[in-house]
C-alpha cells in the first residue's frame, strides 16, 4: 500500500464525524490516522503534525466545523493535498461550508465534499501511485454502478 489518509479534525467532538470518513478507507483498505489540532487554538500542533507527515506519501482529510480555518491554514503549510470534509451545521443552516469555500489566494484546498466522499477522493489520490488500490476503487464503482442497475431493475416492474 502506497500512501495513508490524515483525518484531522479541529477538535475531539468532530471524532464521531470522522468515524464516517474512516468508514470508507476500512472498505476501500486505505490505511488512516485520527488527529486533533485547531488553526484557531493551537496553530503551532497544527505545523507539527504537518511537519511529522511532509517526507510520506499522505492526503489530509480537515474536518472542523464553524470557522473552517484549519483546511485553508494546512493547504497554505503543506504540499500534500488536502480535502476539507466540513460537518453540516444546522445552526447557521448550512452557512458555515462557505468558510471551506471562499479561502484566500494561493490556497488550492477546493476539494469540499461529504464523508464518503472525500474518502473515495483520497484513495483516488493514493490510487495514483498504487494499482492495487486503484482496483479497488474501480471495484467499488462497479459495485455502485450495479447497485444503481438493480434498483432501475425493481423500479421498472412497478406500477
């Protein structure tokens, strides 16, 4: 196996979030580690987890609610990709994605997107440098695609 996902998210409470992110490495077997540090509160954990991970073939995975800083501030600190996996908030109905969304020049964390998501995106990335893997992901588009084409099956029959 080529590469691993950091899932860090910017504070423990985000933890049951990330289990839904983690959820699908395990299925697609890419290996992760579970890490807490704030761009707010504590950007200089941040800048050493980074440090700890620059010389692996890593993706990150942010996850941090409210003010999104952490994903814009790892991008900015990091060559490594980065996708912000944001948790819906219903207390600003679903405002808050815009802090993932509108980062400031320079910073190419773009990739926003849902658990599930973001982990395909991830073992995409890894998948790059890793057949093995590769087929796994195709393995687990065909299985979408087949669940799709079992479902119009079933549809079509009723009336």
């Amino acid at each position: 196996m080529t590469g691993k996902v950091i899932i860090l998210m910017g504070s423990e409470r985000d933890l049951e979030f990330c289990r839904g992110i983690a959820k699908y490495l395990k299925l697609l077997e890419v290996e992760y580690v579970f890490r807490v540090a704030s761009a707010h509160k504590t950007p200089e954990q941040v800048l050493a987890i980074l440090k700890e991970f620059e010389k692996e073939k890593i993706v990150y995975v942010t996850v941090a609610g409210r003010s999104n800083a952490l994903s814009a501030f790892v991008d900015a600190n990091t060559s490594k990709p980065v996708i912000a996996c944001p948790p819906y908030s219903e207390k600003y109905g679903g405002a808050d994605i815009y802090s993932s969304l509108r980062v400031p020049s320079g910073i190419g964390s773009t990739v926003t997107i849902e658990p599930e998501g973001a982990a395909i995106a991830a073992a995409k990335i890894l998948a790059l440098e890793d057949q093995a893997l590769e087929k796994r992901v195709k393995d687990q588009q065909s299985s979408k695609k087949k669940e799709q084409e079992k479902a119009d099956a079933t549809v079509k029959k009723l009336k």
